[in-house]
C-alpha cells in the first residue's frame, strides 16, 4: 500500500512515516500544501494523510482541489484543531476521515484500514511487469526461476518504475520521492542506482529494460518492445 504523508511538522512526519513503514506501507512525505498537491496529483497512492495548516497551501485547499480534479483518492485530515465547524470545514472539503492531534498511532492504522475496506480496495505483495516479479514485502525480484535482493533504494526507484508501466517517470520525480525534497541528492545519484538495477535485471536473466529518455527520465519497457 502506498500512502503519502503531508505534514509540515518534520519530527512528526517523520515518526508517522516510520509508523507505516513498520507496517509494511510504503510511505512518501511531503512538508507544505504545494507538494502534497503535486504528488497527490500524479502519485498512485491508496491513501493521502494530510494536516490542514501547511505553508503554501493548506489541507482544505488541498483535498478541494483533489475532488475538483476527480482524484478521489481516500484522505485522512490531520489537526490541532479540536471545533466541531473545522471537522466540518474538511468533511465539506472532500476529506474521508478526520483524525485530532494528539492521536495514537493505532487508531490512525485503524482508520487506514477502514478507508481501504470501504473503498473495496486490494493491497498487493507484488508488482509484475511482462515477465518481472517484485515482492513488496521482501525486496526480492525475480523472474523465472531467479532472484536478486534489493537494496532499500534500488527497490524504490523499481518500484515507482514498475508502479508506472511503459510510462516515463522523470528523474525529478525519483529524487524528490526518494530522497526527498530537501535532499542534496543529484541527477548523478539516480543514474547510478539505474545501472546497479539494470545489472539485476541481467542477473536474473528477465527481457525487461530500463530505458533512458535523454534528459526527461526513464521507463521499463520489454527488449522486444524496443524495435
């Protein structure tokens, strides 16, 4: 299960990110109403927690502009604020859930669940891609009868890559959800978790190729789609 976290406290989404982790949710966490825009836009997520006073832009602006669009992806609004009107002010936003701070983690985990149930959703083990295999759970991928571990990084950037197929994934977007907005990271430390997932890719003798789309970003596409 994907979920993006959209918190402008960073200890706090910090430690919500490590929550899910733990729970084997894959997380990505953005610190102001722009960027929790941006990727509620163009991200596959199962499930968007959002706090409602960000920089930029805040919660209710955000969800408003999600249902706006028809991204109908299910929301958890995070607040301080305890008054009946803000839960209301969300609830009329589009949010699904509302949850007040300070809350324990058990009851948001409970809440996850409960959205997912509702909207009838399927949490996967795997992503498959023409003769591809990637456990989400062990990091492993295979294809045939071989496999290869992955480090945490290589398994995220094949992970949005297979989340996306035959689509091109720009390499900004690898760096902002990998390593994060504030990250020193460059174009030079996507390119070499590229090669390293390419020479797995060869290990475990699949037809799949990760292909360069010079200077936009990259795709998977099968070897004979390449003619």
């Amino acid at each position: 299960m994907n979920i993006l976290i959209a918190e402008d406290e960073k200890r706090l989404a910090g430690a919500l990110s490590g929550i899910l982790e733990e729970q084997r949710y894959h997380t990505d966490v953005v610190y102001n109403g722009r960027d929790a825009w941006d990727y509620a836009s163009c991200g596959d997520y199962d499930v968007i927690v959002l706090d409602v006073m960000m920089p930029y832009m805040d919660g209710f602006e955000v969800v408003s502009k999600m249902r706006k669009n028809l991204i109908q992806t299910p929301v958890i609004m995070l607040t301080a604020k305890d008054s009946w009107q803000s839960k209301v002010q969300g609830l009329d936003a589009g949010a699904d859930d509302y949850l007040t701070k300070p809350f324990q983690p058990e009851e948001l985990l409970a809440r996850i669940r409960a959205l997912t149930r509702r909207k009838g959703e399927v949490v996967l083990d795997t992503l498959t891609f023409e003769d591809l295999t990637l456990n989400l759970s062990t990091y492993d991928l295979s294809s045939g009868a071989k496999s290869v571990h992955l480090g945490y990084k290589e398994f995220e950037v094949l992970r949005i890559l297979m989340s996306n197929p035959k689509n091109i994934v720009p390499k900004e977007d690898l760096l902002t959800k990998i390593w994060g907005t504030e990250s020193d990271a460059e174009d030079n430390n996507v390119e070499a978790y590229i090669s390293f997932l390419r020479k797995k890719l060869h290990f475990v003798g699949s037809s799949v190729q990760i292909t360069t789309i010079r200077k936009v970003g990259y795709r998977l596409l099968a070897a004979e789609g390449e003619a």
